[in-house]
C-alpha cells in the first residue's frame, strides 16, 4: 500500500515510520522544511526509545520518505492520513482544527483516484464530517473516502504500542474504506490485534472517552491517596486491592502528582466543550479536571511541610517531563510544582535525562544539572517528580551525604518509607504513612 502520512508531530512520524516498518510505502509530509530536512539526515525531533532506528532502517529500505510536498504523494496514495496538531484553542478549551481543515483543502486539490483519507488526529466528533464537505467542496470530483482512525499511542512506549494494539478502530461505513484500512492494518493480523468498524463518529468519541477515563482513574487514585495520609492507610496496597477485580483493573492507579502530557489535560478539556456545545453536562470530567489542577498547585506545599519555610532554601528536583521515557514537558507537573516553589522563596534546580532542553523553555529561571547528585548537593530538599529509571536506585548514602538537610519528598512513591528512615531521611512520599507499622 502507498501512504501519504500529513503531519510529523509524534503521532504522524509515529505511525508513518512503523507503517513503513510493516511493507507500507510511506511518505510523511510537513511544512516545516528544516524539519523534513533534519529528517532526511537522520536526526529525530521526539525522543521516543527506538524511533531513530526504526527510521534509518526504513530509510534505508527505501519504504520511508519525508517532503514538504503533498501533491505527489496524495496523487499517488491509497491512503492519506491527517495527523496535524489539535491544540486547545486560547481562552475556551475547545480543539483548534485550523491544520485540520488546512491540510483537508490542501489534500483535496491533490486527490487522483480512489483515495481513502483517514484522520488520525484527535479531533471532535463531527469533525470527519467537516474534512469530507470541505474536500468535496474543494474537489466535486474527487473518488474519495473519509474514515476515522484514532490513536492510543503512550509516550515512551509508542511504538510497541503501534505493532502490539490492544484495539483498532476504524470508522466508516463505506466498504471500500473498510477495505483498504484493512489492507493497511493486515500486517497486524499475526498479533490478532482486534480491528473495530465503527461509524466514523462513534470512533471519533472512543478516543475522547477512553482518554477521560483513564484521567478519571488517576484523579480517583489521587484523592484516595490523600483521604489515605489522613487515616494511616497505604494507597499502593489500596490500588492493588481494588486493581485485581477484573471489572476494575491495576493500571492507572498509581497515585502521585497529578496527569499532564499532550492528550489527558487536552483531550478532556476539549470533551467538555464537546459536550457543552450539545447540551450536555459531563459533571465527572469536569470535576476530573478541577481536581487535577488543585492537586498539581498543592505538590509546592507538600514541599513546603516536609522542609519548613522555603525562603532562601534550595531545592532539588528530580525529573521534569510528564512521564519517563519522552522529552515531553507539556502540562508537566514538575511546572506548577517549580513555579510554585520560586514564588515561595526557593532557589531551584533541577535535572532531567532528556527533558532539560524543553524543559528550559518553560522554566528558564531555574538552575540545571547533569546529574542527580549534582542537583542534590548543597539542597535542602529533594523532590522526585518523574520516575525514571535513572532514579529508581539512587546512592542514597552519597545522596544524604550530598545535600544540606536529608530532607525527600517522593512523588511517584519509587522509595520504601522504611528504607529513607534507616538512612536518616526525613521522607514524604503520596498516600503513604511515613514511617508504616509492621
């Protein structure tokens, strides 16, 4: 199959690159031409573990290329999908479809032939119904399919999560398009990944819902968590308490500080307004997100009980990105967290182990490290916001050695209460007691 692949974002370069991967033909298409270019000489935009050589492997073969072009590969493809950004528009919440509908016209001045055009960006329900009219307004005669084919890649495990689905959702009710987004997905077959037909509409809601949800368990989780300090209990054994009822599952019910990342503050806000705009009322998501916001504001505070008075204090912080494994600092908690700390009079700094580039865009006025132990000296306390791996198994006797005041507040509950209290820290950690009985 030809695929022409609109947007290299992390969703587009993504699925072009593992498309490619499987036997597709693949071009993927930007207007960013220093990108494409960067591209073309190997070098990857996104940190996503094993990206880089999925793309010189492919490149390679001759099965992935990169344009700032459309016009040949859509004439050429069976194919095209959108995977262009859908930012929350300024001010209301609502997702901006501007690149959506730009690149619909674009692709429409291009079509030759049956073509299959599929959105793979998050888009609101309705929106497949937009791109359709604006490419036949565009192009009368067009051969053309409009189908939905959403996403559910997680950042750091992307590409596994492309070649081993747990679904694949389709929608269209036009058989051809049925047929062809078979055909592009015929190569997972082998893994028996489930591939779901739906209405083009109906897929585009399963995203949205299935994004909320999934920020509702971890709000749900993080205000056990709290409800767990005050009554002595142990939020990790209340997960895997209520994890292993099948009807509620163990994943997305680790408590900590709060969800960020480029789709759960996005996509549930964006849902909100969905609904809003049809006269429905969505109380939970809405409360999910209210919840969300208060809970990364308080982490400063929770900061502020473990070492006193932060004015004039150091503070060490221990990963910035949203989650491990991408360099993604978009709605990361480490930002209201930091920024909470500045405006209480703290000196911050902080180390990350691929996210500091980013993360200097949106906190330039902190100090960064190379290394946990570099962060660490001279500190008066030390927060871990990120778990990484890289911070899993630290020298705590070099760590205690190095700072000021042996003085950690672990937000990803990565440290035994038990362990920190033999070395002499003073350790909070999230639905924890401090110091749990035997």
């Amino acid at each position: 199959m030809r695929i022409a692949m609109i947007g290299t974002g992390y969703v587009g370069l993504v699925s072009g690159v593992c498309f490619a991967d499987f036997g597709h033909q693949v071009t993927c298409v930007d207007k960013d031409a220093g990108k494409i270019e960067a591209l073309r000489g190997g070098e990857i935009p996104i940190f996503e573990p094993g990206l880089d050589a999925l793309v010189a492997s492919n490149v390679k073969a001759k099965r992935l290329d990169f344009t700032t072009d459309l016009t040949a590969p859509v004439a050429e493809a069976d194919a095209v999908f959108i995977a262009v950004g859908t930012p929350s528009r300024r001010g209301d919440g609502h997702a901006d479809l501007t690149y959506v509908y730009s690149a619909a016209r674009e692709i429409a001045a291009a079509l030759s032939g049956f073509t299959v055009v599929v959105t793979k960006s998050t888009v609101p329900v309705g929106t497949g119904d937009e791109v359709e009219r604006l490419i036949r307004e565009a192009n009368p005669s067009a051969d053309v399919v409009v189908a939905s084919n959403p996403e559910f890649l997680r950042e750091g495990a992307a590409i596994r999560d492309f070649k081993f689905p747990d679904r694949i959702v389709v929608g269209t009710d036009d058989e051809r398009g049925r047929k062809v987004l078979g055909d592009v997905y015929r190569p997972l077959s082998l893994n028996q990944a489930p591939l779901m037909f739906t209405t083009r509409r109906t897929a585009e809601l399963i995203k949205y819902a299935a994004n909320a949800f999934l920020a509702t368990k971890i709000t749900f989780i993080n205000e056990i968590a709290d409800l767990s300090e005050k009554v002595g209990a142990d939020v990790q054994q209340v997960a895997r308490g209520i994890g292993l009822d099948n009807r509620i599952g163990s994943k997305f019910l680790h408590a900590g500080p709060g969800f960020g990342g480029s789709c759960f503050p996005k996509d549930t806000r964006a849902l909100v307004k969905i609904a809003q705009d049809h006269d429905v009322q969505l109380r939970i998501v809405e409360a999910v997100l209210g919840v969300n916001d208060i809970r990364k504001r308080a982490m400063a505070r929770k900061v502020s009980n473990a070492a006193g008075n932060l004015r004039g204090k150091t503070v060490a912080v221990l990963g910035l990105t949203f989650k491990p494994d991408t360099d993604d600092m978009r709605e990361a908690p480490s930002i209201p967290l930091v920024t909470g700390l500045l405006d209480m009079g703290a000196k911050v700094r902080a180390h990350d182990p691929v996210g500091m580039e980013q993360a200097k865009k949106e906190l330039p006025e902190i100090e960064y490290c190379t290394d946990p132990y570099e962060c660490a000296r001279g500190a008066d306390a030390l927060v871990i916001v990120t778990e990484w791996v890289q911070f899993r198994a630290l020298d705590l006797e070099r760590l205690k050695n190095e700072m000021a005041q042996p003085v950690v507040v672990d937000l990803r509950n990565i440290y035994r209460p038990e362990d920190m209290a033999a070395q002499g820290f003073t350790y909070e950690s999230v639905g924890r007691p401090a110091e749990p009985k035997v």
